[in-house]
C-alpha cells in the first residue's frame, strides 16, 4: 500500500517567515483549503438507455461482451454512459468543477462550496447528493453512504527465477508455469500511482516486446502520461510482468496489461477513490479479466473525509462499491489489505477497496509463510473473513524504477504476485467464472477449513486448485459431452458419451443468433475457420439429451 507523501519547508527557509505572516498563512490555508467540499451528485436515471443498449459495442468492447457472455452475464443500464445533458448542465452549474464520473453509480465527483452543491439539487435529474464530509450529509438521506479513504504504498516454461521463485513456488505457481500457464490470453489491469521508467528499464522490455502493455491512462492528470511519475506502480507491475533471467520473473509473464494511474501522490483526497471506479470501468469496457490495485483509503488530509471502521461493510465506501460492481461484471478485483497491522485499533483493519463483498484482499507473509506483522488484519466491521488470502508481502522480489531487482515490502507486493497467479490459473481453466476462480482459490488455501482474522483463508496452493477445479469437471459431467480445444483456433471436435452416436450442434452468436446448426456423428470435426474471434455458445442435443456451452474462438 502507499507511503505518505510530505511537502515540507526546510528550516532555513522558514526563518524568513515572520511568526505574524506565518499565522496569517495558516488562517488562509485553513480557511481557504477547506472551504470547496467533495461531494457526489447521483442522477435518476439515463434516459436514452434503452436505445443505447441496443448498440452495447458504442460502450463496450468486443472483448467485454464475450467476457459477459462467457460467465451468463446480461447488459443493464449500470453500462450505458451517464446521460451528457445531465453532466453538461451540472458543469455549467455556478462554483461548480466535476473533477471525476461514474456510469456504473451513475454520478458525478463534484467539487464546490457547501451552497453551490446543494443547489445542484434545483435540477429535476439530480437524485440526490453525497458529501464526503459525512456530517453535511444528517440531513439527507443516507441510502448511499460514501466516504474517503487513506492510501499506503509501501513500499510453460522452466524459468529462472532467482530470488524470486521463493514468492512464487510459495504458491505453487511454478507448477503451473511449467505447465503452460503464463497468463496468457488474459488481460490484468493495474490500479497505482505511477509507472516510471517501465517504457525504458530491462525488466518490462519482455513486455514491451511482445505487445503486452495494450494502453494506459492518468487519471489524476487527465493524459496518457503513466511513464513519468512516481515508482510505487512500476514495482507492483514487476511481481506481475517483470522479467530478469535468473533474478526476477513475475507470476503472470505472459498476460497482457492495462496501466492505469488512479493515486494523486501530492494529497489524500477523496476524488482518488472516483479515479479508481473510473479506471475499474475503463478496464471493463476494454474486456480486461483481473484488475490489481496495491492502492487502500482510510483517511484523507481533511480529517472531516476520513473512513471510521463502521464504513467497512463491504458496499458502503464508494471505491468498494465500484470494486463489487466490477466483480458483477466477469471480472476479479485483487486489492492489497493494507499495511496497518501493527498501528493498533481500529485503524489496523483491511480499508477500502479491499474490504469489499466481493474483492480478493491479499494480505503478507514472510518468505517462512509466518505473519508479517504490518499487514492489515479483519475482520470487517460486519464479521466477515478479511483479509481473504496471503502471499509474501515481506521481502518480496521486486524491479524499482532504475530497473534494478531489489526487495521491498508491503501488501502491496504480495496483492500483485497473488493477481498474477489467478490470471495464469484462470488460463487453465477458461471455462470456469469470476466467482468459480475465487471459490477454487480460496479452497485451496492451507486455513481453508479454519480460518481467522490474521491469515484468512492462508496461502492458496494453485497445483491443488487446478486439481480441484478439473476434478469437478469430471465429477459433474461423466455422460456428458466433450467439445475441444476451448479456447479454438480453426475447429472443434466433439467426443461423444458411451452408447451415443448421433447429435444435431447448433452455434449462437454473443447476440443469441443461430449461426451454425449441422447434425454430426461421433468425433466429427468442425470447422470455425468462417467465424471472427470471440465467444459462442453451442447447444447440442439428442432424444433424450441437451447440453449447452461456450467455446472461445480465438
């Protein structure tokens, strides 16, 4: 998680200020730096949604539809952008800057006086308002309860992995990787603060290379610019893509990535949590599967902002709400715990986004697998497990900056090794779903039967998950029928069940259009070489049976 960031006036410096002039700059400062709130202005509704929706790829990639479809996942309006007169007419509005939006809470991050806000409420689209300074908000109802946040950055193949193999056959994802699962044909998006020099350094050039970095974007500065700033990024970036012949190769070396900087490291501001829900969409408009985020909001510089421990119900803090609709989505959210174990109650608990419902808080262990005692402990404020897992967060390999390998420490290493693996894991299983992965996950963790507010669930073993999840495949579908390789390339086979002969296959498109029907006989081939890439489902029926699937074109 993130290191504070300080300004701060040397002494020599200071002496040229009189103590009349200090004063009076303390005045203004208090007077003036909190006289402009946070604030979300949510809206009722999306009026042309309907229309919208009829042309989902105006809004969504290609990519995302197949990712929907592959787990059962319907549009709704929560995907149609934010009607533009609504945020049209609220930038117009008098003191009023919108500094961040949110299609999927339908909402706008919103600065200005107490006064100019709420008389955003005038307006007949606007539902209702959110201050972050939750004391504004007592006499207005609560139904969206939204607060900030403090965020920490501490700091198929046979690999060489050096210093590194230690956080990675921790997991068994060695096991994995000599079995082909490297992440390939999976997306991760990274969440941080900044990626510097990962455009120039030698432990991304692999990336680069092979056209794993798809794109980025800076959030906080509005720009493309993610290469120039701030290191805390590059190091997380390293435990997943990084790669240096026998000291450092990341735990997913093969997926591709979205770099996106969400983290204003000049201030603790309750608008970085709007960034992160803005990035969360990018990331599932542009089809990505994991989002890694080594980013946690506690408290903010304006102490009015800041979390209480009773916020950390799972669905209450904004970035938390983004997170579980993220996950609603097809995708898994992977989020460091935080690095407050040692800071004594109650500010030693997992934060935001991690406490969410529906997101995989990764906690740290040393490299023996015992408890690293900065990392952030459960359980939530409503009782459940948190942190969820635990990789090695204390000692980890990591890349710096100057593309050197180094240790450092933090959850905000063991959430990134931990992403990595799910993503090369989710390669070996692609048919399996967001909420299956994390099942398989955590059932394979060493405190899965027995778990607490320390460790949570423990360490997953990704050998034993893989094992679980193709023993489930078998165990539930013995008479079924077989249809390979998904993902495909140029054709399907089919293998069918003892005593069957004789089937009729029908292919739909992502839209639910049959495209294909033919009636084949047992181990027929079936050509795809006239189909475009993405996701399909089959239907395959006889007299007495009907089975129905997805098969990834690629």
């Amino acid at each position: 998680m993130k290191q504070k960031v300080h300004k701060c006036l040397s002494e020599s410096n200071v002496a040229f200020v009189s103590k009349k002039l200090a004063v009076l700059i303390l005045l203004f400062v208090s007077l003036l730096g909190f006289s402009q709130e946070d604030a979300w202005v949510y809206f009722n509704d999306k009026p042309d949604a309907a229309t919208q929706l009829n042309s989902p790829l105006n809004f969504l990639t290609q990519r995302a539809l197949d990712r929907r479809a592959n787990q059962g996942i319907s549009l709704s309006e929560q995907d149609v952008p934010i009607y533009q007169s609504y945020i049209d007419q609220v930038t117009a509005s008098n003191g009023i800057t919108v500094m961040a939006k949110s299609k999927w809470l339908n909402c706008l991050h919103v600065t200005g006086s107490v006064d100019n806000i709420n008389a955003l409420l005038l307006l007949p689209f606007v539902n209702h308002i959110h201050f972050a300074d939750n004391s504004l908000n007592l006499k207005r109802p609560m139904s969206r309860i939204i607060s900030p946040v403090n965020k920490q950055l501490d700091v198929q193949a046979n690999f060489n992995y050096g210093t590194s193999a230690n956080q990675i056959e921790m997991l068994n994802g060695h096991l994995l990787h000599q079995a082909g699962y490297t992440g390939t044909g999976k997306i991760i998006a990274v969440l941080d603060s900044g990626f510097i020099n990962v455009n120039s350094t030698a432990p991304f050039q692999r990336l680069f290379a092979n056209n794993q970095i798809l794109g980025g974007y800076n959030y906080v500065s509005r720009s493309e610019d993610v290469y120039s700033l701030h290191n805390h990024g590059t190091m997380t970036l390293s435990c997943m893509g990084g790669y240096v012949d026998g000291q450092l190769v990341g735990t997913a070396p093969d997926a591709q990535y979205y770099l996106f900087v969400t983290e204003d490291v000049s201030q603790e501001s309750p608008v970085e949590e709007s960034y992160w829900v803005e990035a969360a969409e990018e990331a599932d408009r542009l089809g990505a599967d994991v989002i890694s985020t080594s980013l946690g909001y506690y408290e903010f510089d304006n102490p009015n902002y800041g979390h209480t421990y009773s916020d950390f119900t799972g669905d209450t803090a904004f970035a938390s709400k983004g997170a579980n609709i993220a996950f609603s989505k097809g995708m898994i959210v992977v989020a460091s715990a935080g690095n407050s174990g040692a800071s004594g109650e109650p500010l030693n608990h997992v934060g935001v986004p991690a406490e969410a419902n529906n997101v995989l808080a990764v906690g740290a262990v040393k490299s023996d697998e015992s408890y690293a005692e900065f990392s952030s402990v459960g359980p939530s404020f409503d009782g459940r497990i948190k942190p969820d897992v635990m990789a090695q967060g204390q000692a980890s390999t990591v890349a710096n900056a100057s593309g050197n390998v180094q240790a450092a420490s933090g959850t905000s290493f063991s959430c990134p090794i931990m992403a990595g693996m799910i993503a090369s894991f989710w390669q070996a299983i692609p048919w399996a779903t967001n909420q299956e992965v994390i099942q398989f996950v955590k059932q394979s963790a060493d405190r899965f039967v027995n778990p607490d507010n320390i460790f949570g669930y423990g360490i997953p073993d990704f050998q034993q998950a893989l094992n679980m999840a193709q023993l489930s495949v078998s165990q539930n579908s013995p008479k079924q029928f077989s249809v390979y390789p998904n993902p495909a390339e140029n054709q399907i086979s089919v293998s069918f069940p003892v005593g069957i002969n004789e089937v009729k296959i029908v292919l739909f498109n992502v839209l639910g259009q049959k495209i294909f029907e033919k009636r084949i006989t047992s181990e027929s081939a079936i050509s795809l070489q006239d189909l475009n890439s993405g996701i399909y489902t089959y239907k395959i029926e006889t007299s007495s049976l009907v089975q129905s699937g997805k098969i990834i074109k690629n």
